[in-house]
C-alpha cells in the first residue's frame, strides 16, 4: 500500500506576512505550509481521542486542567476508548478520514500513517519544540518511524525517559489479611501460591456470607493478555515482549506459547480449575464483575497489574478494608527461573501522541505538547499546583498529610478533581528518579514518597518480609543486560498486510484455546494445549514469526545504528 504521508514545511513567523498560504493544516492539501502566528494564549480547542480508557477524565475541568488551560489557552475536547484499545474507532478514522486534531493511536499507529492521517513532526519540533528535545535528548533517533521511513510520526509518551523503577506494581498478588493470618508464608513459586490459597480458603470458605474466591482473573477482550496469558512467560523467566519470546542471542521471535516451559504455567493453571481454586467466572465475566469480586473483599489472590483493579483496590481503601488490598510477589514456575519485570529495555519509543492532517494549527498543537514537557508543565502535571497540593518546604516539594492520604485512600475522586496524573503521558516526560533544577524529582514516585503512600497493612507486609518496597522483593535490572530492543511489543506492522491477517487468525485462536486448555479436565489438557499449536502454525505463524525477527533485527539497526549480523 502506497504510503500517502503528507510533509508540512515550517515557516518561521518572521516570514508569515511574506507568503500567502491556502488551505492550511488541511488534509486536502498535500504540500501546505504552516504559519507560526505567534499565538500561543489565544483560547483555541483540539479535538484528541485516546486509545486508553480514562475513567476519571473531567473535561479539564480538575484544577491542573484549568491550569493548563490557563497557562496555554489549549481546551480538549478529547474521547477515550472505552475497550478494546480503540483498535475499531482507529480503523474507522483511517477509512472515513475523519480525524481528531491529536491522537494517541497506542498499537495502530501504522492504520493512520498508511491512510496518511499523521504530520511529520521533525520540524515542527526542530522550530518549536525546545522542551521536547531537551526531554528526548539522545533518543531523538528513536522518534522515527522506520529504516525506510524516517518521519517522526509521534511524541512517545507512554515510555518515561531515564525512568528508575522504584517500586514493583504487577505479579502475584495475595490479600495482606491472608498473608497475616497464614504468618507470612515464603512465596516464590506457584506451588508456594498455591499453598496460600489453599490453606487460607480451607479456614474461611466464605467471608461475609458469601464463597470465598481464591483466585479470579480477568479474561475481558485484551485483558486476557494480561491476567491470563502474560504471566505464562513472566512465571517462566521470560521479558515483556507481546505475543512473541525474543532469542536475545539471535533475535529470532516465536510466539511466547511455543516455549514448553509456559505450557506447564497453563497446565498450572488447569489444575487450580479443577481443584476450584480458579474462579469458575474467570472467561466469562466482564471486568466491571472482574473489580465488583475484587471490591467485595472475598478474592484472596490476583495476577495483574495494579492500573488493572487500583479502582477495586482504592475502594476497599477508601471503605476502611486496606488489609484486604494487595501485596506483590515475582512468582515463578521454580526456583529456577527469574521474574524479568525489571530488565532494562531503554528509552521505548513507539506508543505516543500525534498530531494529525486535520490540524488547523500545528504550530499551536506542538506548542502546547511542548509546554507538557516543559520543567513547569512536569511539575505541574505530577505534583499539581503549590500551595493547594504540594507545599516547598526547605527547598523540597512536599505533600501535606491531608492531600496524601486522599491521593491515597480516595485515589478516583482525587485524580478527577485534582487533575494530577491525567495529563502525563501527554507528551514527552522524564521518569521517576529524575530530578529538575531544582534538585526536587520530577514525579512523585520516589522512594520516601512511594512508601510514604503505603497503608498500615502494606508497612506490616513488607517488614515481615524484610523489604522496605515492593520491588525489594523482585530481581531489578541490574540482574539483566539491557535489550537492544527495547520491547518488541510496539513494532508497527503494516496495515492490511499478510502478517496483519494472520495475526488476528492467530489472536483468534489463542483467545478460544487458552481458554480451553485451562477448562479441560487434566487428562485431556495436552491434547488440547498441542492441537493449538498445531492450528496457530496452519493459521500462519512461521510465516509471521519470520516477519517479526525482521522487524526486531531492523529495530536494533535503526536504535544502534549498526547492522546486525545475527
């Protein structure tokens, strides 16, 4: 498919009154010129759309969305996906060529490059954007789209630059009240999991007059991902990579489910089915009964992600119930694998927001992401405004007792009030452990904060385990070379392509034969789990697993700038 991708020069402000310019920021125009009016606080309104749901999202109507607006002129007049990733809402935009004026495509981005929806942005952030350089700094390279195409498409905003993980946020999760009552078992394998949910349930069969349920995941649409299918490869000491196992020594991509190890994590977790460990709702429920079970206080283990149920989490919080919130461990098939949720991939370019043909005003567009980036809209956008929500005290930012423990206890309520973390990935930001020039970090995640933050019940966790956070507990990146490729999980594949076919054939069948495989009784979980990837290589997996070990060793020539011989 042709690639219909539309350069726009930047003119610089001075020469404005020099030259005539039709139909600006159209998108029925394939060469137009863009004007810097100098405007930069005039009010003007943007459309955007994101790719992620935002439940809290209040019209800019929070305190920091007034003070953007305050401090920018720039309203948003966004929608969010509700699920699915927004994946049918892109496909439509890049159909009908309706766009909003900025959008974070997250995954399908490639959809609205091939339609010719996205600005290159390289000059306009060359002229315009001095925050954005400075923030991306070394990694501008990895703004571009591809060998072939080198255009910068999008500012990534999902990935954090220089970000330091403190804390440990996913894993295996058991309720801090199990872990007390059962003396604060060693939890390291699945058997060990296992072990706790047992013991635990076996004691307390219902809990407020009704069945205890020792473990639930949520399998709704892409959440499958997360709770069911990732973790196969996170228990068997492998890295985030998609739907696909990188050989770090040769680049070659499988689909993570071919590993034999992953298909024993399954059989795990055909056994928990059938010895009713595993809710029995698990496939079939929505997310919505996925976090009601949660809120409730019955579900003594989860695997997950904290954004995943922190809505259910925040309410057992804010009803006074924090012991029956979550601890975190790295758990494994055995002792001998290593979680890898810490392994460094650098600097993940790839997922971002763009501005798009429909844009009348770029120059105001990029303008406006470049104060997000800005040493002021960084500090604004992660600790909110001084004097309402963070105080200096001898030169350190501070957040009052007050202010913390809502953003603590009644988290929804106060990020749709305060605004304070809605805005972020916006635009280009630097991670936690970076600090401004003012020698204060630039989030509010560090390590007296994070553990300022805990309740009572995660202080007496984390002590009986001799830990001070969470991630104290899990292998950190120092464990672990950095991947030259960062993650393989944010390649563009091109729309409409064979690969795109076969990927959702095989998408397909993985989301109706896990299922499966995990249902079946014991004896036929083998026979299942095989047939499976039989059908996924039919459907045309060797074909697709030669495309993506292209698409990762291009990767690494484009980051390194070196080719790559393995």
């Amino acid at each position: 498919m042709p690639n219909k991708k539309k350069k726009y020069a930047v003119i610089p402000v001075m020469l404005a009154s020099m030259i005539a310019v039709s139909a600006c920021g159209s998108s029925n125009s394939n060469n137009a010129e863009i004007i810097d009016t100098g405007d930069t606080t005039t009010p003007i309104t943007f459309s955007y759309f994101g790719a992620d749901a935002s439940p809290n999202w209040n019209k800019m109507q929070d305190e920091v969305g007034k003070e953007i607006i305050a401090k920018t002129g720039v309203t948003l007049n966004a929608e969010y996906a509700v699920q699915g990733g927004g994946q049918d809402k892109i496909s439509l935009m890049a159909a009908s060529g309706e766009y909003p004026d900025l959008i974070y495509a997250k995954g399908d981005l490639s959809k609205l490059v091939d339609a010719g929806a996205m600005m290159d942005l390289t000059d306009l952030i060359e002229q315009y954007g001095p925050n954005l350089k400075k923030v991306y700094g070394d990694y501008m390279d990895r703004l571009k789209y591809s060998n072939e195409d080198q255009a910068i498409y999008v500012l990534p905003s999902t990935a954090a630059v220089d970000n330091t993980s403190f804390d440990a946020t996913g894993g295996f999760e058991i309720q801090h009240e199990v872990l007390k009552e059962l003396g604060y078992p060693e939890v390291k394998t699945l058997q060990d999991y296992e072990d706790v949910l047992q013991a635990y349930v076996d004691k307390h069969p219902t809990i407020d007059g009704q069945p205890t349920i020792p473990l639930t995941l949520d399998a709704d649409d892409w959440r499958i991902m997360i709770t069911v299918t990732n973790p196969a490869f996170v228990a068997t000491g492998a890295s985030d990579d998609g739907e696909y196992f990188i050989d770090p020594d040769t680049f070659d991509a499988k689909l993570h489910y071919k590993r034999p190890e992953e298909k024993e994590y399954f059989r795990w977790l055909n056994h928990m089915y059938n010895v009713g460990l595993l809710d029995k709702d698990t496939f079939v429920q929505k997310s919505d009964q996925y976090k009601s079970k949660i809120a409730s206080g019955r579900v003594l283990g989860l695997i997950d992600q904290e954004w995943g149920y922190s809505d259910a989490e925040n309410a057992l919080k804010s009803s006074g119930r924090p012991e029956k919130s979550y601890a975190h461990f790295p758990v494994t098939l055995s002792e001998e694998y290593q979680d890898h949720t810490f392994v460094d991939t650098g600097f993940m370019s790839g997922w971002g927001i763009g501005i798009t043909t429909a844009t009348k005003d770029p120059v105001r567009a990029i303008k406006f992401l470049d104060y997000l980036a800005s040493d002021e809209g960084q500090v604004l956008l992660n600790w909110g405004i001084e004097g309402k929500h963070y105080n200096v005290v001898d030169g350190k930012r501070v957040i009052p007792a007050d202010v913390l423990d809502k953003k603590n206890n009644d988290a929804s309520n106060f990020t749709k009030t305060t605004g304070i973390g809605l805005y972020t990935t916006m635009s280009a930001h630097y991670g936690d452990g970076v600090k401004d020039p003012s020698d204060n970090y630039y989030t509010a995640n560090f390590p007296e904060q994070i553990v300022a933050s805990y309740s009572e019940p995660e202080k007496e966790t984390l002590k009986a385990y001799n830990a001070t956070t969470w991630k104290d507990l899990f292998p950190t990146e120092k464990d672990f070379p950095v991947k030259p490729w960062g993650a393989a999980y944010n390649l563009s594949i091109e729309e409409g392509s064979s690969y795109a076919v076969s990927y959702q054939k095989t998408q397909d069948i993985i989301r109706k034969r896990i299922p499966e495989a995990v249902l079946t009784t014991p004896e036929k979980f083998d026979a299942v789990y095989d047939a499976m990837l039989v059908e996924l290589d039919k459907a045309g997996a060797v074909e697709m697993e030669k495309k993506y070990t292209e698409l990762v060793k291009a990767r690494v020539e484009l980051w390194s700038g070196e080719a790559t011989t393995k």
